[in-house]
C-alpha cells in the first residue's frame, strides 16, 4: 500500500513533505528551504485521491501532521483500510529532505528531494513485506495556495510510471 508525505510531500507533500510552516502564508519560493521549509504543513488535511488502488491508498485520507523533536514533522495518513506513519526530516548538510514512511501492512519505503519551490518530486525505493519486492517510487507535490496542495504519486514498472495515486489536499 502507499505511503504518502504529505506525507510530504511528500511530499511535498505531497504533500508529499511536503512541510510545515504555520498557517500562515509562505511565498512559493521558500516551500522547502532550510530546516523550516514544510511547517507550512503542520495541521490536519482532507484529501482526495482521483486514483484510488492499492498502492496509491483510498479515494479520501485524513493527514494529521505535527511538529516532532529535532525540528521533524510526523505524519499519520488514515482512510478506509489504510494507515500509514512517517517523518518529514531536514538534513542540513546535504540540504536534502527525507521522509521514511511505513504502512500498517509492513510496507515502507524513504523518499528524499534536494528541490524546493511550490513543485517538488520526492523519489525513493518502497518495500512489500508480504512480495518481498522493492520498487521505485516518487511523489510530485504541487502547493497551489497556504490551503492546497496536489500529490501525484507513481511506480515505475519496467522503467515506465504509472500513476497509481493522484491526490488533492485541503487544510482543514
């Protein structure tokens, strides 16, 4: 099953990562930067996927995402028969966002991104217990307002992606 950052992000957020500023509004240019850069995500989001499977999760999740230790977000995405939990995590020497997820499944996976701005695609490997099989993932998070955001989430298949999730998150 899918994780998602925003799960982001993320990332971005997505969500996924996304991030998490305050409510308050935050110019598209500084989405992502520094060890802040996704608080712009803190709080709870509505959102629906036009694409529901099992790898992209169900037509409407809830995302809770709240401030953790060491400057980390952590974010729960649940719908109907999915569950995920994860971390949006800054690493400031690299300037890379990280955000290792798990699925109630077993399933789990880490994306990352160096980009910033109000489009970013998180990429990484995600893992099926249950198949034993490791695929490549990634989340392209679109911020359109403070209150919206879009996630398109993909697989690559023999060296093609294929949209298995395309979500659109609203605050509240």
């Amino acid at each position: 099953m899918r994780y998602r950052l925003a799960y982001a992000l993320i990332v971005l957020g997505a969500a996924l990562p996304l991030p998490g500023l305050s409510a308050s509004p935050m110019a598209a240019g500084t989405i992502g930067v520094g060890p802040h850069g996704y608080d712009v995500l803190v709080g709870t989001w509505t959102c629906k996927n036009s694409v529901p499977s099992a790898m992209g999760g169900p037509a409407v999740t809830t995302v809770v995402i709240a401030h953790s230790i060491n400057g980390a977000l952590s974010v729960h995405v649940n719908g109907t028969n999915f569950d995920a939990l994860g971390y949006v995590i800054y690493a400031p020497k690299t300037k890379t966002w990280w955000n290792p997820a798990s699925v109630v499944s077993g399933g789990y996976g880490t994306e990352s991104t160096q980009q910033t701005g109000k489009k970013t695609t998180w990429a990484g490997p995600f893992t099926d217990p249950s198949s034993g099989k490791t695929t490549q993932v990634r989340d392209t998070y679109t911020f359109t307002s403070p209150t919206t955001y879009t996630d398109l989430y993909q697989v690559e298949t023999n060296g093609t992606w294929k949209t298995e999730g395309n979500s659109t998150c609203t605050r509240g």
